[in-house]
C-alpha cells in the first residue's frame, strides 16, 4: 500500500501543509484572542466566546462562497484553459464583495440584539463591541479570499501561509497591547481584541492582493482579469459550487453555534470551558480542512485532466494523511487535558470543565477529519448537492437535536451537549466516504 499511495503522499503534502497553515490562521486569530483576553477573568474570555462563536458561522459562510472558485480554477488550470482564469477571478472578487458587504451589515446590526440569546448580561455587553469589530474586518477578508483561493486553485499555497503566519504575529503583540496598555496606552479588554483582529485582517487582504496581481507567475491567468463585464454564465458557475458549500459550513458550524447558545443558558463558567474546548478543536478542524482544500484541488486538475484512476488514488491518500494528522491530535487532547485549559485561564473550576470536554473532542477527531476531507474531494470533483443534504441532516437532523436531549432534557449538562454533536460528525464522516465510494466508483 506504501509503495501504491507513496506519490501521492508526497504530492498532496507540498500542496496540503502551506494551506494547512494558512487555514490554521483563521482559527489562530480566534485562538488568540482567546488566550489574550483569557487572563483578564472568565466574563472577557466568555463574551470573545459568544461574539467568535457568532461571527464563525459568517465567516464560514464567506470562506465557503470563496470556495466555488478553487475548485473551478484547477479544473480549467487542467485543461490547459488559463486566460479564463481571470474572469473567474474577477466575478468571484465581485460575488465576494457583494457577500462581504452583506454579512457585514448583518453582523452589525445583529449585535445589538444580542441579549435575545438569553445569555449572561455582563457576558452580551462586552461581546458587543467586539462583534461589531468583526463585523468590519468581514470586507477584508473577503478580499484576502478571493486571491487566496485563486492561487490555491493553480496550487500556489505558501505566500497565504506566509501571510497568515505573520498576520498572526501583529494580532498576538497588537492584541496584548491594546488589551493590557502597553507602552502608555489606555486598557482597552474586549476592545482591544476586536482592533488588533481587524487590523490584522485589513494587512492581510492588501497584501494578498498586491501578491496576486503582481507577481509575474499570474500575467498569463490574468488576461482576462477586469471588471467591464458581468458574466452571467460565470457568476452562475461559481455561485452554483460556492453557495452549496457555504451551507455546508453553515449547517457546520451553527450547530457548533447554537450548542454554544445552549451552554449560555446552563451559565458563564461552562461557556468558558465550552470556548477553551472549542477553539482546541476548531484549531484542528482548520489543520484538516487544509487537507481537504489541496484534496479539492488535485481532485479538480485530475477531473479535469480526465485522470480518474489518479483522482481516486489521490483522494484515497488525503484520507490517510487526514488520519494521521487527526490521530495525533487526539492523542494530545487526551494526555493534555487539563494542562492545554491552563494555558487560557487559572480558575479551578473551569479548567475541569474544559478536562472532560477534550475527552469528548479527542474521540470526534478522527470523523471531524474524515467529513472534511470527504468534502473537499466531492468538491472538487463539482459533486456539491447531495453532500450539503448530508451535512444538513447530519447535523441539524441529528446532531444538535440529540445535544439538546441530552444536556438540557435530560440534564447532562454540557458533556450531553458535546456528546451530540460527536454523533453529527459520526454520521457526516460515513455517508460522504460512501458518497465518494460511490462517484469514483462510477468514474
């Protein structure tokens, strides 16, 4: 099997570990910020909680509209058909930035409602501003989106990870002095989160655009790169691959969402813990969800190469490579878990909290890995529908119905409400590798 699958590994993983670590940066930032603040008491570290909990399923929502690029771009790059890799580009820019404006405003608005999730008033008040600071860093991001998937697509993926790892470093130190006042500056908390994030990601789109268009390596996917038409053809290419996959992360990550919204009504201590838990194991699915993305890739070029032995071959090898990766990070929740929940705060009670929900997370790493890689396989392969069903049902149908049931029905508690959503992931995992069975099969 080595020997069969040895190329392959090789392959995917120069592709696979720059988007891996880019990928990572959206979850660092989150990370982060939780890790900044965390020290300040557990209401701070509970409203950066609630307001990254909230604004996850928006930027889900754009990085899967993002997405109906890639996998269009390596198809074409497959063909050979390059200059109409630039009006794909310049439509998804447009598509983007229409989305970004949108979410935006929604965000925005949405914070000053955000009592109405019943949550503790304290924790709503600071997780307010901070929402609305995210909410304007959404413009940006799109921005860095729409270049980045478009290089991903012709498998350029290091100058993102490049970006994102030094995007990292100014939102930690900015974070810290914005937080704390440093260096004569006024204490900002929760505030100075929210700054350093949006600062962060205003860099971070400037300078993946300028790399994009610049860079002579593009000139000749570029051609076609303006914005005096608006292909209608095109628009409905791009938004018939990307709005099935934002759903996908849609009903995704709102399921995470709304356990989050659950754990608020047992109180602000299990709130805590449930972030402390969540940004461990969100940072992981970001590790996998790079694996599927250069998954997605190969999977376009050699669909659209006509290599369908290849295109399984490959596919096969990112679900092993997924494993590993996932296994591994079991293994570190489980011996690590209740030394990682120190690492954001001291109080005792949270910390004990957050032991016994890596457990939880250690056993749903290996299907989180699975369904992710699963669906960027499908997604490249342009296979979208039938897959945002699963996730729907997988997730909505079963996984927060059951974490309902059992933590506040039946009283478990947060462990019931993450014993749920473990399931969700189980059901995901197994019926999108028989949907690739099945579609490579035929291929």
């Amino acid at each position: 099997m080595l020997n069969r699958y040895k190329p392959y590994y090789k392959d995917n993983f120069r592709l696979a570990y720059p988007v891996v670590i880019s990928q990572l940066g959206h979850t660092l930032v989150g990370l982060s910020d939780s890790i900044v603040i965390g020290h300040t008491g557990e209401v701070p570290l509970a409203a950066v909680s609630l307001g990254n909990s909230i604004f996850t399923v928006f930027m889900v929502t754009g990085i899967g509209m993002s997405y109906g690029l890639t996998p269009l771009i390596a198809q074409e790059n497959g063909r050979g058909n390059r200059a109409y890799c630039g009006c794909l580009l310049s439509q998804s820019l447009l598509i983007n930035l229409v989305t970004g404006l949108l979410l935006c405003a929604v965000i925005i608005t949405g914070s000053y409602y955000i009592h109405l999730l019943d949550q503790p008033p304290a924790v709503a008040a600071q997780a307010r501003p901070f929402l609305q600071f995210l909410g304007i860093s959404f413009l940006p991001l799109m921005v860095y989106l729409s270049f980045k998937q478009f290089a991903e697509g012709l498998g350029f993926t290091r100058q993102a990870m490049n970006i994102s790892i030094v995007g990292n470093v100014i939102n930690v130190l900015l974070g810290i002095t914005l937080v704390y006042g440093l260096f004569g500056l006024p204490r900002m908390g929760v505030i100075g989160v929210g700054i350093a994030t949006l600062t962060d990601r205003l860099l971070m789109g400037a300078s993946m655009a300028l790399y994009v268009l610049r860079a002579r390596r593009f000139k000749p996917y570029l051609q076609q790169f303006h914005f005096r038409d608006v292909s209608r053809a095109t628009i409905r290419k791009i938004l018939g691959i990307g709005t099935p996959v934002a759903l996908q992360y849609i009903f995704e990550v709102s399921a995470f969402s709304g356990a989050v919204v659950m754990v608020g009504w047992i109180g602000a201590r299990e709130l805590a813990a449930h972030q402390i838990a969540i940004s461990l194991a969100t940072m992981t699915y970001m590790m996998a969800s790079g694996v599927s993305a250069a998954a997605g890739i190969k999977s376009g070029n050699h669909l659209g190469a006509g290599q369908f032995r290849e295109l399984r071959l490959s596919a096969i090898a990112s679900y092993h490579m997924v494993l590993v990766l996932m296994g591994a990070a079991a293994l570190v929740f489980m011996l690590g878990n209740t030394l990682l929940p120190r690492l954001y705060i001291q109080e005792p009670a949270v910390i004990a909290i957050a032991s016994h929900l890596l457990i939880i997370a250690a056993f749903f790493q290996l299907f989180d890995g699975t369904q992710v890689v699963g669906l960027g396989i499908l997604r490249g392969m342009g296979d979208v529908k039938v897959p945002t069903i699963i996730t729907l049902l997988a997730y909505w149908g079963l996984g927060l119905p059951v974490g309902y049931l059992l933590g506040i029905y039946l009283g478990y508690g947060i462990q019931g409400i993450w014993w749920g959503l473990l399931l969700g992931l189980l059901v995901a995992s197994v019926l999108l590798f028989v949907r690739f069975q099945v579609k490579t099969k035929k291929l």
